[in-house]
C-alpha cells in the first residue's frame, strides 16, 4: 500500500511539472491565496482501522503565496475527528448493566508545508493539484475497557506520526477575490494502527494481519478560496 501511495504522490509531481511548463492561458490574479475546507473522511488502511471507525469530518485550511507559472507555496493545517460506531465494533462483553456502547473517538491534528500548482481554464476558475508533508498528533479518546481491567499504562491513547497528503480540486469565482469548489485528497500517516493500543481487541476479533500497514484515509467535500493583493500586470 505504501508503494502505491508514493507512485501517486509521483504520478501528482509529474503532473505538477506538466502544467509547469506548459504556458497556461489564464494566470493567477492574487500574489497571496487561502483555503478552507470543510470535508468527510473515509478510513481505507489499514484494515482494523477501516473496520473499527468512521469519519466525522475533517478541516483544512492553508495560506499560499504564488511563485511562478501558478505553482504556489504555503503552509496548512487540518483537523480530523473519527468514531467507533455501534455497527462497526458490536461488543461481545458486557458489564453489571448488561452491555458497553463503545463511544471511542480518534483526533488528529496536522500542520506542514503545501506545494501546488493551479491551472486556470477561465478568468477566476482553476484546477489544483498540491501536495503537503509534515507532521501530526493524534490521541484517542472515550476508551472504554472491559472486565479484566487493562492498566491505563498498558494503553496508547496518543502517538506522533508524519503525514503525507495528495489533493486535487476545483474552484469557481463567485466574486473577485472569492470561491467555492470541491476537493478530494488522499492522507497517510506512518503509522500502523493496532486495535490493542485502546482495548478494542476486548470487543471484538482482529487478526494480526488486519493491523499491518500505515493509517489512510480519503476525504471529499467542499472547499472556500479567498485571493488577495493583486499581482502587478
């Protein structure tokens, strides 16, 4: 999995490097550009994870400046908030009151550096393509053990981990120096997620097998762009 996430990561590179060179018709109209985005994630590795939770949402924001041939460069930051729901992790334990109703909840924090490139096919609407790199936080929390009780030593609850993010969207203007559009990234983390670190194991069967490979999600939803100071003609 990791292998076909950095052929991606390389097949977006190149991509970027096509659009380069190649004389777009529109340019960039602002030297400064921010986006927020507001989108869904979706767990895809590795398979404990993907069985065990489901994605709330996911923020992302990011302020570029624009280099050459509308290739920009930036920082962004995303927040994302994940939850073991009842039909993912049906509880095979019970307590005095008969039953748990798992409520565990995944956070993860980002930040980094953002390289991309926008290709405008009118005055005001573009495409992007970008990626980002940096590192993450992540904690668990709501964990909930069952009967024998696990030590809280004994449990993972946060970890440290490099993200790596590929995206692409689109953009319409609504205004001059405003935007709405889509967007669709897919985000790794190096990390392996392992069901044991937060006692899911005690509600449910996992094999080791499904908790080999790094934590990926995809995400998709919509996006907001402000432009700003204008570039000298």
């Amino acid at each position: 999995m990791v292998n076909k996430f950095f052929s991606v990561v390389l097949i977006l590179i190149g991509f970027l490097s096509a659009n380069g060179q190649e004389e777009d018709s529109y340019h960039a109209p602002f030297r400064f550009n921010d986006y927020v985005e507001c989108l869904v994630p979706s767990p895809v590795t590795n398979t404990a994870f993907r069985n065990s939770f489901v994605g709330i949402y996911t923020l992302n924001g990011s302020a570029n400046v624009m280099l050459f041939q509308n290739f920009y460069i930036g920082i962004c930051g995303s927040n994302s908030l994940y939850k073991v729901p009842t039909n993912k992790v049906i509880s095979t334990s019970v307590n005095a009151a008969g039953g748990y109703d798992l409520s565990d909840l995944y956070q993860v924090n980002s930040g980094g550096l953002n390289l991309g490139h926008a290709y405008y096919f009118s005055p005001g609407n573009f495409l992007t393509t970008s990626i980002a790199v940096g590192p993450s936080f992540s904690k668990f929390t709501e964990v909930q053990i069952a009967v024998p009780v696990v030590p809280p030593a004994e449990l993972n609850k946060t970890f440290n981990a490099i993200f790596v993010q590929a995206a692409c969207g689109i953009q319409f203007s609504v205004e001059d120096h405003f935007g709405l559009g889509f967007s669709v990234s897919y985000t790794m983390l190096n990390h392996a997620f392992n069901p044991n670190d937060i006692a899911l194991n005690q509600f449910a069967s996992y094999s080791a097998a499904e908790a080999k490979g790094n934590m990926s999600f995809v995400e998709l939803g919509f996006s907001v762009y402000f432009g700003y100071v204008k570039k000298k003609k």
